[in-house]
C-alpha cells in the first residue's frame, strides 16, 4: 500500500509540475494519459492528503473547484476571469505590505495571523489583447 501510494504521488507531484494551479480534474486527467486505471477518488484522496501534510498547497476558490499548486512558500495567487489560467506573485513589496495587515487584523481582532489564502481576480494582458 505504502509503495502505491508513493507511486500516485509521484503521479500527482509530475502533473503539479507540468500543469499551472490545476484543478483535481486537470490532474486526473492528466494522469489517466498514462495510466488510465488511476481513479478521480484516488487522486483526490492523495491530494487532500498530500495538503494535509504540507506538500502541497490547497487553493480555495469559493464556488469553483479548489486548484492546486506544488510551489508551498507562501505566495499570492492571481486569477483570470477571462481564461481561467491562474499567476504566482512573489514580490518583497507586497510581503511588507501584508505584513502590515496582518498587524492591523491582530490589532482590530486579537487573532495573530498564521498563514493567508488570498485570491486576486482580473483580466490577464493577453485576454485583455484579445478584447481590443
């Protein structure tokens, strides 16, 4: 059992590589190219598994399907509403800036921050191209 689940983890970490922020189904189906005995509740059980530990990070989208990412430093994630494709942030600037907000919700709330979940949404520059 423990080899199996290595090997569909494997499975699943190659796909995180190669896809951008993919949803549990874009990793199955990406898997199934190769080994099409793989199940869509296997590669969820791994995946929920593999964010438990901290593998892997978890990205709640609301009311769409979680996306995942294999890049687990904390960073912000940016969204297309046009095409969907979802972009990494990392910019010291914005660190101090959420720094500071961390601070400011602890003052306001008494909760010490931990850890953040945030999603910008907007409309990527090849979208926005294509519109004018």
């Amino acid at each position: 059992m423990n080899k199996r689940y290595s090997a569909q983890k494997m499975m699943i970490e190659n796909s995180l590589r190669k896809l951008n922020h993919p949803t549990a189904t874009e990793i199955y189906e990406d898997i199934r190219k190769d080994y099409p005995n793989i199940s869509l509740g296997t590669v969820y059980r791994n995946l929920g598994a593999m964010a438990e530990a901290g593998e892997i990070l978890r990205i709640p989208m609301g009311d769409a399907p979680d996306r995942f990412d294999i890049n687990i430093h904390e960073h912000l994630h940016v969204l297309c509403t046009e095409c969907g494709n979802a972009f990494d942030s990392e910019s010291d600037d914005l660190e101090d800036i959420l720094e500071q907000v961390d601070r400011l919700l602890e003052q306001s709330t008494g909760v010490r921050i931990e850890s953040r979940v945030m999603i910008f949404k907007g409309i990527c520059t090849d979208c926005r191209n294509m519109s004018e």
